[in-house]
C-alpha cells in the first residue's frame, strides 16, 4: 500500500510527467530507526529555541537555561572565549559569556553545533547538505534584516532557516546514491525537490523533519516550519506563514546557486533574481531583487568565515 505522504509528480520539464512510484514501505521503516537512533538535543537547547530572539530580556533569560545545561554552558564558554569573541579577559561564567556572544548568534550558533553533531557532515552529500544549511541560514538571517516587515527577528530567521530542512540530513545517509538522482531531477529547491522525493520514496523531507523535531521536543512553531514550508495549502498561524514565506524565499535563492555549494554564483545571479517567478516568491517576503542579491553576497561571506572556524571544505 502506498504511503499517505506519496506523489509521483515531476515538475522540472515544466510540465508535469509521472515518476515511478515506490510502493515499499522499508524506506519509512528505515527512517524511523534512524531517528530513534540520533541523539537528542536535550531540552536545554529545545528551551532556548522557544525563547524569542528579539525580546529585550532574552539573555537575561537564557542564562538560567544555559546554566542548568553543562553542555550548553560549556559550548558557550567555548564561543565566548574563542577567537571570534574574545576580549582583552577571559570569559570565566555562563552569564559573562551569554553577554559577550550576544543574542545574534547565541541560539543559532549553538543549535549549529548541535546538528553537526548529530549529522557529522561526515559523506559527501552530507557536507553538501551541511554547506546548503548554513547559508541559508545566513541568507534567512540578512532577508530578516533587509525586510524588516516580515517581523521575524534576524537571529529567528537564522535558526528556523537552519532547521526548516534538517530532513534532509536525517535522509542522506538513507538513502545514499539516490541523493544524485534526486537532485539531479530537483531543478527548484522550493517547488521541485519535496514531490521528487516522494515519487522515489513514499517520503519527503518535511516529513522526515517533523518526525525529527518531535524527537528533539521543538517548539511547536519551529516544528510548523518544519513540517510545512512546502505546503502553501496548510492553515497555520500568521507568524508561520511569513516565517514559511521567508523559507521559500531562502530556497528559491538557493536553486540559483550549485546544489553541492561548491561554487559562487556567477555574474547573472542579479537578472536571474529578477525573473517573474523568483521576484514574486522575494516578494512574498517583503524582498527587492536588489536587496536579495546584496543578502547574498553577505552571506557567502559569512559562510567563508564559518567555514573557516570550524575547519570544514567548501565541497
């Protein structure tokens, strides 16, 4: 019997065409031992993402929560005192350390180290994907700052970006050379890649997520963006539609670029951002081709810097 999450529709000939479609149901067994098999975040990490980034007593709020979590205290020591952070004095307690790393990066950074290592990135595809994540993390974050409109704090954007597709971590190592046939189908991140996976698994990303972030204990926000962000027909609160609408916006800029992040976009991206098709979804977003494109190159900037700290290749 065929799994209630499986389509079979293929978009990226422009019109649609069928694709085989799995009718096994080992692939979902397969992910559902792999999810109970990943370790948890635990709940001082579930108790930050519930915070609100743009709160004026956030850090006054997180210290409590990050104390009572010695793997949370530790990390932020860590970042606290790291080249990046440190002052002329070292960093000697969790409410110092909160305050020297400041609430833009707090939550982000540290549910960054969470995933890595949770997912490695440890394969090829597993690195890709990791790249792929962490830009658009830095993308969601500069379109929050660029489009203050959308009302979603930067330091917000940048963790829900982070997480909207951690399914996909959850699938590479599942699946494995079908990451190749999947993404080679996948023309569009936001409009191509969830029905694909689907066709050729019973399965998508989203679902692979959702599952994952009722393991983690998420906030039941973040879970919606999770769950949802490719489904413009789900009813949900108006905070998850724009934070959705920002989503899209960040995986439509992400399609333009190399799927396996190995390369820079070249000098078109500025006219490819301003396609009909590209320009509504920024749009959505309370986004400007121009403003979208500024965000880029901010962001990869970014992601250099990142990926310089933390000692990982491009590809």
């Amino acid at each position: 019997m065929l799994h209630p999450c499986a389509e079979n529709v293929d978009f990226t000939e422009g019109a649609p065409r069928r694709l085989p479609v799995t009718t096994d149901t080992a692939p979902i067994r397969d992910l559902l031992l792999r999810i109970s098999t990943l370790p948890s975040i635990g709940l001082g990490l579930s108790r930050l993402l519930a915070l609100d980034a743009g709160s004026p007593d956030v850090l006054e709020r997180a210290v409590p929560i990050i104390e009572g979590d010695p793997a949370l205290a530790a990390h932020v020591m860590r970042l606290a005192n790291s080249a990046a952070f440190a002052g002329s004095e070292v960093v000697d307690s969790v409410e110092r350390a909160v305050m020297r790393v400041g609430p833009k990066v707090l939550v982000g950074s540290i549910a960054q180290a969470r995933v890595a290592a949770a997912f490695g990135p440890r394969g090829r595809w597993e690195l890709a994907l990791w790249n792929q994540a962490v830009l658009g993390a830095n993308l969601a974050r500069e379109f929050a700052a660029a489009a203050p409109t959308i009302g979603i704090p930067p330091a917000t954007a940048y963790t829900q970006a982070l997480l909207h597709d951690v399914g996909r971590l959850v699938m590479a190592p599942l699946i494995g050379p079908l990451m190749d046939e999947i993404h080679g189908l996948a023309g569009n991140l936001r409009t191509d890649l969830a029905p694909i996976e689907r066709g050729l698994l019973g399965y998508d990303h989203a679902v692979a997520g959702r599952l994952l972030a009722v393991k983690w204990k998420l906030p039941s926000m973040l879970t919606l963006i999770i769950a949802t962000h490719h489904d413009p027909r789900a009813i949900r609160p108006s905070e998850v539609d724009r934070a959705c609408a920002l989503m899209a916006a960040v995986d439509e800029v992400l399609s333009l670029l190399p799927h396996d992040g190995s390369t820079e976009p070249d000098a078109r991206i500025g006219d490819l951002l301003a396609t009909p098709d590209t320009a509504g979804v920024l749009a959505a977003a309370g986004l400007a081709p121009a403003a979208a494109r500024d965000a880029l190159a901010a962001s990869l900037e970014s992601c250099d810097r990142q990926r310089k700290m933390l000692g990982l290749p491009r590809s």
